[in-house]
C-alpha cells in the first residue's frame, strides 16, 4: 500500500511536470529583427523584356501617350526659370495664369478679389521650349500634386512677404504686388493694385499648400487670419491656360526694380 501511494504522488508530480514542460513550450517567442540586408538592382537594357507583360501594359502606355503628347498651343520663345534675377518670363506668366484662376473661382465662391500670387521659383520643373506645348509640358512644368489656396493676409505680412523676397533673392513668380528695392537693400514703393501696401488692411494671396504649410520657410503664410482650399491642382491651372490660348505671351515687366 506504502509503494502504491508513492507511485500516485511520483506519477501526480510527473504529470505536473510535463504540463509545465509543454505550457513553457507553447508561450509564444518573441522575434525581433536586428539586421536587414539588400542590395541595388539597376533597371537597364540589358534586362530583357517580358513579352507577357509588355502586351498588357502596351494599351495603357499608347493611350497615356496619346493623351500627354495632344498639341494645346504653341510658344513663339522658350520660357525658362534660369534668365532673370528678380522676376523671369515662365515666373511671370506661371504669377499671372493663377492669380487671373484663383480671382474667377474665388469671385463666384466668396464674393472677394485675390490681390496678389506669390508661388516659388523651385516649384517650377522645367521650361516651355519654343514650339508646340502639350498636356506633357504641363506635367514636365508641375509634377507635383500641390493645390491652389488663398491665404488672408494683413499689410504686416506682406512687408514680410518683401523682406522675404528681398533675402532669398530668388525670382520667385509674382503677380499684383510691385516693390523697388533701393541702395541699402530696402523695399519702398511697396503697392498692391495701384495703392500702397496699408499694414492694417487683409489682402488675399494666391499660392499653392506647399507654401501656406511652411515649405520654403514662407513661414509669413502661417499668420493669415483665414485660409481657403480651392482644390484646383496648379498643373491643371497650365493645362486649363493651354487650353484657353492660342499662342503663349511673353510676359517682360517688372514687377521688381533695383536702383543702381
């Protein structure tokens, strides 16, 4: 009897043991990743092409080419960004086009004006080449997916906004605002529209979300008292303007002067 209680106890504990042993073994283990390994593979043109693939993506490739290379108008000179140090021909007419669309769409929403554009010169990508200008130059011109907003804006802003320009001296695209800077470097004549810029006065300002959210360090943009999204792509601003004209203007004034 003394041998059977101590088998009990010795296969009771057994059994116990091997439930630990298993529940142990079934705790999930955590995996941790401590090192990833990769290497570059160059897409060129000695990887031979997939008859398969090529077959089925063949239609939406001529379809797509078909659409980007329709002729919408023709340029009588290149435009380009690199020729000009206050304000360039592409910068003008880019200035000019979205002030001139922001001004249509917020007159009929909000029954106000827009009175100045201020976008940046890196934003544009690329030149619109002498001769016929297609949907592609649109998209070569602005890849980006950036929308046209509004910004109010007080008169201190738009001091800022000049202090701005005048420090990065860049030719960046400007339209309704015109300023000369003197021989100290200084803005004077700063108007808006024909009038001097009032500093307690809300202006709106055409320029694109990129901006309004700091990029370029336009930080003055932060400070407006209202902000209005118009979900108007600038590159379809280009195609629409292709669309409209026959023949695209150079556009030489000077929205800057420097006193010599």
């Amino acid at each position: 009897m003394v041998n059977l209680k101590k088998s009990n106890f010795l296969s009771h504990h057994f059994v116990l043991f091997l439930t630990f042993i298993f529940f142990i073994s079934c705790v999930e283990k955590k995996v941790y990743v401590n090192k990833i390994e990769g290497k570059q593979i160059a897409i060129t043109n000695t990887i031979p092409e997939v008859s398969e693939v090529d077959n089925f993506i063949r239609p939406y490739r001529e379809k797509i080419d078909k659409d980007m290379n329709e002729v919408l108008a023709y340029a009588s000179e290149t435009l380009e960004k690199s020729k000009g140090e206050w304000q360039t021909t592409i910068g003008n007419l880019q200035a000019d086009i979205t002030l001139a669309s922001a001004n249509r769409i917020f007159k009929v929403r909000e029954n106000k004006t827009v009175d100045v554009c201020l976008l940046n010169h890196g934003g544009i990508r690329s030149m619109i080449s002498k001769g016929n200008v297609t949907t592609r130059t649109a998209f070569e011109l602005m890849p980006f997916e950036n929308s046209l907003v509004i910004v109010a804006l007080k008169g201190e802003q738009i001091m800022e906004m000049v202090d701005y320009i005048i420090k990065e001296k860049k030719p960046h695209p400007l339209a309704g605002l015109t300023f000369v800077i003197d021989k100290n470097n200084v803005a004077k004549n700063i108007w808006i529209n024909g009038s001097p810029v009032d500093v307690e006065q809300i202006y709106y300002i055409a320029t694109n979300d990129y901006l309004y959210n700091g990029g370029d360090s336009m930080n003055f943009f932060k400070k407006g008292t209202a902000i209005y999204d118009l979900d108007y792509k600038l590159r379809n601003i280009w195609i629409d303007y292709f669309k409209e004209v026959d023949t695209i203007p150079v556009i030489k004034d000077l929205r800057i002067k420097k006193e010599n």
